[in-house]
C-alpha cells in the first residue's frame, strides 16, 4: 500500500489549457498518462493507443459490464472512461499516475480512490477562455457556444476538487501541480512503511533491555 503512486485527477474548462499543462508535466516528470477510452470519432492528426483508444459503443458497453473501467461518462454524445488495468497496474508499481477527464469521472474517482488529488483548472478570465477556442480554431462558433454552456455547469463540481489552477502562466501552473503531486507524499498513507517501521523499532526497544540502562 505505502509503495502506491500518487493518483491525480486534473479536469478544467475546454480551453482552459489542460493539455498544454499535461504536455509540460510530462516532459519533466515520469509520470503515467493514462489513455482512455471513446466512442468519439478520431480527430486529424489522432492515433488509437496514443490520444485514445478509440472504441465502438458495444465495446466501450461491454467493458462497463465487465468492469474494466475505473470510471466513465457520457459526454457530448460519448462516451469516455479509463481503463482500469493499466492504472492500477502503474500506481501498485509506485508510478504517479494522471488523468485527464471531465467532472463525472472526477467525482467518481474521487469515490473509488480517496487518497487521489483532485486539480481543476481554470482561465484567468472568460474573456481569455473565449479568445483560446477561437484562436485554436477547432471549434465553429455553434461548437463554441456549446462548450461555453457546458462550462457554466461544470463550474458546480469545482467545489468538490481539492485545487484550484488557474492557468494564466503556463510554467507557473506546471510547477504549483508538481508541488502538489509531490506534497501528497508525506502524507501519513504514503508513509506507511517509514511508519510501520519506527513503530517496530520502538516496540523493540521497550521489549528489549536497552531501555532505562543507560545510567
Ligand atoms: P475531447 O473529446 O475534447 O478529447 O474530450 C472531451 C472531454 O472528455 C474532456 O473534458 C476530457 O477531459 C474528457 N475525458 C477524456 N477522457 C475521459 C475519461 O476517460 N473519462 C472521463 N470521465 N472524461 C474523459
């Protein structure tokens, strides 16, 4: 249990810049990305296996039936959920893990696993975030609209995550999330060896002699 890697959840506005920040996590640190599941259409330029695997619906159903995900959502139109395998495989070898999905998967996470770190990221202003999807240029102004309307909803979950990022200066919000990744270690459930240990030692030294000796 006290090998176990750090489970981090990270969710945030479309547009908010969480893929730019898992790209600058990833590029220092080791942690596991988990990739997860879809019935969404690939976009240009994605590949099975790396953004996600890409999954029919009697598929991603039949994983559900067979509790193969750690959590899943239905989310415009689709469905998405991690894989429950490889995470679990990866945090019992001691390997953070994180992943990168909307508030329902968040809060079922956070159900499941109650030693995750939930992180939610946020743009500076609504003026930034609207600017951002239409410089990313993937969305047509309909799309847009409907993401700004999913947003005002998912401003309810915030409450429920443990941190909140605003994501104004990239390599600042970066070093505040490795800060907190890295925090969630000394906490008493990744010290359990260190733990267990110094209570061994100390019940053997009141059994033993050693103790009240030393003039
Ligand atoms: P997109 O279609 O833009 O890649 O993703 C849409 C939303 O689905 C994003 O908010 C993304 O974080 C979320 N998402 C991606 N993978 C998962 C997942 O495995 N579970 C859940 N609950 N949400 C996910």
């Amino acid at each position: 249990m006290s090998k176990t890697g750090v489970l981090t959840v990270m969710s945030g506005f479309s547009g908010a810049g969480k893929g730019t920040i898992v790209k600058g996590l990833l590029a220092d640190h080791d942690y596991y990305l988990s990739i997860s599941c879809t019935t969404r259409a690939p976009r240009e330029g994605e590949e099975n296996g790396r953004e996600y695997f890409f999954v029919t619906r009697e598929e991603f159903e039949r994983m559900i039936r067979d509790n193969e995900m750690i959590e899943w959502a239905e989310y415009a139109g689709n469905y998405y959920g991690t894989p429950k395998k490889a995470v679990e495989d990866r945090l019992s070898e001691g390997k953070d893990v994180l992943l990168e999905i909307e508030v329902q998967g968040g809060m079922q996470v956070k159900k499941l696993f109650p030693n995750a770190v939930l992180l939610f990221v946020i743009p500076p202003s609504a003026e930034e975030l609207l600017s951002r999807l239409r410089g990313r240029g993937t969305e047509t102004e309909e799309q847009i609209r409907l993401r700004f309307e999913q947003t005002a909803r998912e401003i309810h979950y915030i409450k429920d995550y443990d941190y909140v990022i605003t994501n104004d200066e990239l390599d600042k919000a970066i070093e505040k999330i490795n800060a907190i990744i890295d925090s969630q270690r000394v906490k008493p459930v990744f010290q359990e060896d260190s733990i267990q240990a110094l209570s061994q030692g100390i019940t053997h030294l009141i059994d033993s002699s050693e103790l009240g000796k030393k003039d």
